[in-house]
C-alpha cells in the first residue's frame, strides 16, 4: 500500500500546469507535509527496490546529500528569479508525475541549427552542483552538463543561450 499513498503524495492539482514559477508547483502532500513523514513514506515506496516518481530534492535529502527540502527548494527559487530576468526562458511545470518543473531556452528550439528540443535547465540529484543544462538537440538526448551551482550557472548562461 505505500506506493498507492506515494501516489496521492505527490498528486498536483489541476492548476498545477498553469504554475509560472517553481513556487506555485509546490502544492502537493510531499512539499506541506512535516519532512520526516515525507522521507518515511517514501523510503517506504521505495522499498520493494523500484524507484518511485519524485522531485530530484527529495532523492537527495533521502540519501544525505542534500540537508531539507527546503534547501532544494531555494535552488529552484534561485534558478528561477536568475533565468526570469533574462529573454527567452520560459518554465515548465508539467515534468513527468512527481518531478519538479525544469526551464527551457525557446530561441534555441527550430532556430538556424533547426533543434527540435531546446535548451533545458534542470534541478538535479546528480551532483552537488544541483543543476545540468541538456543543450538543444534533435535526435538523441545528450549527456547532461553538470553545472556548479548558480555561480556557475550565471557565468556560463551566454554560452547556453548562444546555441539558437
């Protein structure tokens, strides 16, 4: 029974496709519900040994490398008010069931290199960097880059945003 309430746990709203910011994606049981609860339920899904839908902050306060869920979800505040500011990012909230929401780059979707997926940012358990771009692409999805956190992220943003 504890991946049916996983199930519930990490069910959005409706509304939740409309979110505009990370913040306004937060309305599931597993970002309101005390954190042990949170970590106990989902050791739990986890258990039989299959891995079970859930947000990348969450994976890595279960194994130790991230303190709270809190701390991730400073990450994806701070990622967002950066890429908000700057033309062309847009969020995305619908990411796969209980995963939270990444940004894209639209420019570089169909521009001259005629990439189908564009440039993305994403949260990450990976590395302790917490964030990997996957650059725009059309066939195959390349491998990640593993970017040092926002400092890195920030000096690096006109290289990402080149690729149009």
């Amino acid at each position: 029974m504890p991946e049916l309430e996983w199930a519930r746990a990490i069910e959005l709203p409706r509304d939740a496709a409309s979110a505009t910011t990370p913040a306004e994606l937060r309305t599931a049981w597993i970002h309101r519900a005390p954190e042990d609860q949170v970590l106990a339920l989902f050791r739990a899904a986890c258990a039989p040994g299959e891995p079970v839908p859930s947000p990348w902050w969450l994976r890595a306060v279960a194994a130790g490398t991230l303190g709270h869920r809190e701390d991730g979800f400073r990450i994806e505040d701070r990622i967002d008010k950066l890429l908000s500011r700057r033309p062309g990012w847009e969020y995305v909230p619908w990411a796969a069931d209980g995963e939270s929401g990444y940004w894209e780059f639209m420019p570089s979707e169909g521009g001259r290199a005629g990439h189908r997926i564009p440039t993305t940012i994403l949260p990450t358990e990976r590395h302790p960097g917490w964030i990997d771009v996957l650059p725009a692409h059309s066939l195959t999805t390349p491998e990640p880059i593993a970017v040092a956190g926002l400092a890195g992220l920030r000096a690096r943003l006109g290289e990402f945003e080149a690729v149009r």
